[in-house]
C-alpha cells in the first residue's frame, strides 16, 4: 500500500440524504456512521453546518441601508489599503 488516504467527496445531495437518514426516529448517528462509513464527527460537523445555513437563510438578508453601510465601510478600508501601499511604493522607488 503506497501509504497515502484517499478521502472520499460526498455531493450536497449525499449529505442531505445521509443527514435525514441520521434524524428518523429510533436510528442512531452511530449506526448511520457504521452504514456509510463515516465518522460522527463528519455527520455533527454537517449537522452544525446545515443548522447555521438553515438560521441565515430565515433570518433574511441584510436591510439595504445595512449592506450599503458595511460596503462603505470596506470600500474605505480598501481605499485606506490602497493608499497605504502607494505611498510605500513611492518611497521605494525614490530610494531607488
């Protein structure tokens, strides 16, 4: 065996499937792990994953004068990079 693991890549779909097949009742995680070959700590990890989606997606986007604020906001930071990054180039070309 050359040693290196191969992992496996499960679609959205496979997720989605294995993740509703782990909340009927009376199975446990456990045994939805054993049957796919997967570790408890994927199936909580999707889990986790699908709940914060699932809060984000009732909880609506932001309120326009929000987002607008926030992109102000990053454009001046970046526009505060911007600047920056000139005038040390500047310097390093005087240098020159």
């Amino acid at each position: 065996m050359s040693g290196k693991r191969q992992y496996r890549r499960f679609t959205v779909e496979e997720k989605l499937a294995i993740l509703k097949e782990s909340e009927q009742p009376g199975v446990t995680a456990a045994a939805v792990c054993r049957k796919h070959a997967i570790s408890p700590n994927l199936l909580y990890g999707w889990r986790a994953v699908a709940q914060k989606a699932t809060e984000a997606a009732l909880k609506g986007p932001d309120k326009p004068d929000e987002q607008v604020e926030r992109l102000r906001a990053e454009l001046a930071r970046l526009r505060a990079v911007v600047s920056e990054i000139t005038a040390e180039n500047l310097e390093l070309k005087k240098k020159i």
